[in-house]
C-alpha cells in the first residue's frame, strides 16, 4: 500500500504579509497596554522659580505633561513647557505680581477656567514654585484647590528664600507655606539657604539657583520614575497615593553610594538630606525604592530597610520597591 505524502498549502503571498503586520501590531499594543495604566500625571511650574525649574525639567522627565503659569508675560515666553497660560491678565497686564501674593491669587482665580481646561484629566499633579515672591505665593494654594477638587493626588516641591532676600519675604513665603499645606497631599520643602552645605564657597549665584533648580526636578524625577519604569518589585500609582495622600509636610530623600557598605550609607545619606526640613523620625508612612546593578544582594536589601525602620515609627505603612538600573 502506498503512503500518501499529505502536502500542507501555503499561504498566499498577501495573507502572508497580512500576519506579519498583525504580529507587529500585536508587538506595538504592549507598550501602549501599558501607558494605558499609568496615571495621567502633570508638572505646575507657577512664577518665575516654578517657571526656570519647570524648563530644566521639560523633556528630562519622560512621560509627564508640563504647563507654566505666569503673570509675567515676557518670562512666560521663554519657559519651556507643553502648555503655557499667562494668568491675570486684567490684574498685572503681563507684568509680574512683584511681592504682592493676593495680586498672584486674584490672577489665576480670573483665569481659573483655562487653568482647569489644561488640567482635566490629570490624576497625579506635581506643583513646583518658590515661595516668597507674589505669582507663586498667592497662585500656588489657589492651583492646589483646584487639584483637589478636580479628584488629583497633588504634591508640593517648593522652596523657602535665601535669607539674604529679606525678612518680608520669608514672611510671604511662610504664610503661602502655611496656605498651600492645607491643600495639597504631600509637601516637600527645599530651604535655599542649605544649598550652601552642598555647594563651595566660591560658588556663583547663578549656579546656586542652578543646584536649587536641579534639587526640585530631582525630587519630582524621583516620584515619577517610581511609578513610570518597571522593576524588580514595582511600585505603582495606588502605592503612591497610599502613602503620599494627605500626607502633610513629607520628607524626600535621594542618596547613591558604591563600595564597601553601600547599602547603609545610601540609607543614611537619604534621610540626613541637609536641605529638606522634614525628619524621617516617627514616620508612619514610608515610599523606599532601592536601585542598584544586577549584584544587589538579599543583605543589602534587609541593611537598607533596617536603616529606615530604626528611624520611623513602629506601626509605620512601609511600601517597598525594587529595580535595577540599567
């Protein structure tokens, strides 16, 4: 008997192709999958500081829109951002709020619907100013409000005066503190004049604000990667708002180390950070990311969270993460 040899039918040229493309439609559809979780996030730079930070930051941070609020039209112009709203411009007519913040709070209340429209949608909104002068002082408790009522978990970067500014504006400024930590989530205070502990004597004052700049978009960079890159031990959005959700004045640290007892010096650099005012101590909600090359060992790990839980409270929520840098 004979065998038949069965001759399977190729495809047709076109189906062919057909699969190809669907196959590389399917590659394409992970990645938008997964932006598709992510939360909608946006960087508020108000005033002039909020404004030069926002630009040092547009581009650098991926994944997060930015848009710039101003009194001040001709500073406004040279902002980087996604979206730019000259507020008040039947208040100040385009030239700055000076240090009056009750001029800063009457301009963007008069533009509070276009500040709206450019907001809809955001679900993790990051404001960064300086606090002292009239835009961001009297602009910034107003946006946060607005965060709020727009359902937004909301955090606060901002900075104190130097002390060479004057006595009038670290009263602004501590009375604009006092205002906006009623409105948003978390807020994370950078006092100025401690940049003077990390920078040399000699240094410019240019390169002063430039430290100062760096210092908040490192803070915002900080909380948006966690949520943004995958990792080993992922933490997402909803670990996020556990923890940050009104939270009050929050403590932000950053450290790196390399070589012999990495782990713990990176720890303790971290939460001794000399230019943020909150202390780690009695903590009872604490974000810790750990990123390290592919050589992190377990006891690292355990040095690291020990390091942390010998400084909180006892009860304290501790959320953990964990990636590799690349």
């Amino acid at each position: 008997m004979k065998r038949k040899n069965i001759k399977t039918k190729k495809k047709p040229i076109v189906s062919r192709i057909y699969d190809l493309r669907e196959r590389q439609k399917q590659k394409v559809r992970e990645p938008d999958a997964y932006r598709a979780v992510l939360p909608r996030m946006k960087i508020i730079g108000i005033g002039g500081a909020g404004g030069n930070a926002l630009s040092r930051m547009h581009g650098v941070i991926k994944g997060i829109g930015t848009i710039a609020l101003n009194t001040d039209a001709q500073d406004l112009r040279f902002t980087q951002a996604d979206y730019k709203i000259q507020v008040g411009k039947n208040v100040t007519f385009g030239r700055g709020a000076g240090m009056n913040p009750e001029m800063g709070k009457k301009s963007v209340e008069e533009s509070k619907d276009e500040v709206i429209a450019a907001l809809q949608g955001t679900e993790l909104a990051f404001i960064t100013c300086g606090l002292g002068g009239g835009t961001g002082s009297g602009a910034a408790p107003v946006v946060a409000e607005l965060c709020r009522s727009l359902n937004m978990v909301t955090i606060a970067v901002v900075t104190m005066p130097f002390t060479f500014e004057g006595k009038e504006r670290m009263q602004i400024a501590q009375g604009a503190w006092n205002a906006l930590v009623t409105h948003v989530d978390a807020l994370i205070t950078v006092h100025n004049d401690r940049v003077f502990s990390i920078i040399e004597a000699n240094t410019s004052l240019k390169k002063a604000f430039w430290h100062v700049d760096e210092i908040l978009r490192e803070g915002i960079q900080a909380v948006s990667d966690l949520i943004i890159k995958p990792g080993l031990i992922n933490v997402d959005f909803s670990d996020l708002k556990a923890i940050v959700q009104r939270a009050g004045p929050a403590l932000l640290g950053i450290a790196t180390a390399q070589g012999k007892d990495r782990a713990e010096r990176a720890a303790e650099h971290a939460i001794t950070n000399p230019l943020v005012e909150s202390s780690i101590d009695n903590a009872r909600r604490v974000l810790l990311n750990i990123t390290a090359c592919g050589d992190l060992s377990m006891i690292e790990v355990q040095r690291v969270a020990q390091v942390i839980t010998e400084r909180v409270h006892p009860d304290a929520k501790i959320i953990f993460g964990a990636n590799f840098d690349s």
